[in-house]
C-alpha cells in the first residue's frame, strides 16, 4: 500500500465538494507555502492547489500563511530600511506605466521606495522592469544593490525571481495554468524589507479588501490599495479611483475624484520613451501628468501623518512636485 503524500491533506481540504471543502487556516496555508518553496510538492499536486484556491478566491487567512512561509525564508540583511513598499506585477497593457515616475519624484524628495515585480507572464504588456534603463536603473540581483540603489537614488527595483525565484517560476506558470494564481496577489503584499508603508494595484474588484485586510493581518500599518490603470498602483485621471487603505491599523475606503470629467482617447501605439520626453518637460501628455499628479497624491496622503486632508489639498501638493522635479536628472 501507497502511503500518502504528506501535501495530500491540504488538496483534500480544498477540494473537498461543496460541503466537504473550506479554506486553509493561517497555520496550514504557512506548511503547504513553505513545502511549496522547498520543492516538496508534485507537480500534480501544486497545478491542483494554485486553481482550487483560484477558484474559491484566496481567504486573508491563507495570504498570511503563505507570508509568512516566504519570509522566513528571506535572508534580508539587518539595518537595510525603506519608507515605501511598492509591488509592481500587472504590466500595462493600454497606457503607459506612468506610475514609475510618480515614484521617480518621490524618490528625488527623499523617499527611501522598494520596488518589487515580474514581467514576461502575459504577452503583451509593458513592464516596470523593462523601464528602468529608461531612467539609468537597473533590477538589483542582491541586497547589497538594492542598498546601494537606495543610496544613490532612493529607489531600488528587485525581479522576483531573484526576491523569491521559486515564485517567479509559480507565476511564470500563468500561459500553462491559462489563469493568474495566488501567487500574484501573495507577492503584491510581501513587504520583504518591513516598511511602514505600502502601495500596491489591483484589477479584479474583490480583490482590494482582500489585500486591505491581509496587509492589516501582516502587520502593515499603513497601505493603500488602488483599483488602478490595468492592475498597477496608478490611478486613473480621467475616472473616479477606488481606494482601500489601512491607516495606523485601521481599515477604511472611499474614491477620489477623477482630474478630468471625461474619458481621454489612449494612443494607438505605446513608445516608452515618452516617459522620458514627459519627465524633461519634452513632450506635453493630458494623460500622463494627470495619473503622475492623481498617483502622486494618494501616495503622499499614505506617507504622510496627517490623512485626513481633501483629496484637492493632495492633487495640488503634488501638482507642485512635479513641477519642481529635476527635468534634467534623466
């Protein structure tokens, strides 16, 4: 007789019917995550948990489990501190990433931002890493250039499949799997370097108080959450944002009001290297300035103290650094 596998019983309990099945607790989504990235799971068995879990839609409980397998397995050197975590995994399909230069500003005003991604999981998006050349950045293979990129700009981009490898080949599984799975919205809230604030993006609606209530379960005391631009933390101008946050613990949500009262055309044709012409004052874009200033303005609201500001008071302090970054640093 077969003995069972010891990953066995937590297929079972997803899998298990209608009334027969529930989710994983905390404690048990942190054993199967961390046979998962120890490659103690059948191939079999993983294709089957990642879709049983996709389809019932993962529980805050689950997220924190498998969080709290990934960290313990991060080496991340003492004393290396960050004011913002950002998490970049969607890619932009229809508009350019006008996002990274939101962060650009807030780097050059001395935000100490991590930037973590993937790219090349669904064909034709643009993604942050493939942006970074633009601005004289580069993804961070350690963390030892992740400290030297914080030092010298004050942000740093790291792949996940260098944070994390065994993840990036979990989401390079998407065209197999013909789906996206948990471990996308896993990694938007890992939060490896501990800041105390943290922006992330999603597409899906009911996905926002999922990541709201995980990041409050985490330990993360303050995070927003944008139903943004194609699932990237950017918020759209020309449409009222959806924004989940946590405040000192607290949870809370509401829009922001939209820039401009109607919808903008998008361009036929992306070319990446109008980020650059935008940020030197080279080339005029509606659309563009507007998601920097609206992106801009929700993440000054989550860095800062003082929260409780109209959104207006937020669009104009941002409004102003943008006018005044340095055209010329790029």
């Amino acid at each position: 007789m077969t003995n069972e596998h010891p990953f066995a019983p937590f297929v079972r309990i997803l899998g298990k019917g209608k009334k027969g099945s529930r989710s994983l607790t905390t404690e048990e989504a942190e054993a199967a995550m961390g046979m998962i990235l120890d490659d103690q799971v059948r191939p079999e068995q993983l294709g089957a948990f990642l879709m049983l879990i996709r389809m019932k839609e993962e529980a805050p409980e689950e997220l924190m489990g498998f969080a709290h397998a990934v960290r313990a397995r991060l080496a991340v050197p003492d004393g290396l501190r960050v004011d913002l975590d950002w998490s970049s995994y969607a890619g932009k399909k229809r508009r350019l990433p006008w996002f990274v230069l939101a962060a650009l500003v807030l780097a050059q005003r001395g935000v100490r931002i991590f930037m973590h991604g993937a790219r090349g999981h669904t064909p034709g998006r643009l993604y942050t890493e493939d942006m970074l050349s633009l601005f004289g950045l580069q993804s961070a293979h350690s963390w030892s250039e992740v400290a030297r990129d914080l030092d010298a700009r004050g942000l740093a981009f790291m792949s996940i499949d260098t944070l994390v490898p065994r993840l990036g080949e979990l989401i390079a599984l998407r065209p197999v799997l013909g789906l996206r799975s948990p471990v996308h919205t896993l990694c938007r809230l890992l939060n490896p370097l501990a800041a105390d604030c943290c922006v992330d993006g999603v597409f899906h609606p009911p996905y926002a108080p999922m990541h709201q209530r995980t990041a409050q379960l985490l330990g993360t005391r303050n995070s927003l959450t944008i139903r943004g631009d194609g699932g990237e933390a950017e918020m759209k101008p020309d449409s009222d944002s959806e924004l989940h946050w946590v405040k000192n613990g607290v949870l809370s949500e509401g829009d922001w009001p939209r820039l401009y009262p109607q919808r903008l055309v998008r361009e036929d044709v992306l070319d990446p290297q109008d980020l650059l012409r935008v940020w030197r004052g080279e080339l005029e874009h509606d659309y563009g300035e507007a998601a920097v200033i609206s992106t801009l303005a929700g993440v000054l609201c989550l860095l800062s103290t003082d929260r409780q500001q109209a959104p207006a008071t937020w669009f104009e302090e941002a409004r102003v650094l943008w006018q005044a970054r340095a055209r010329d640093a790029f």
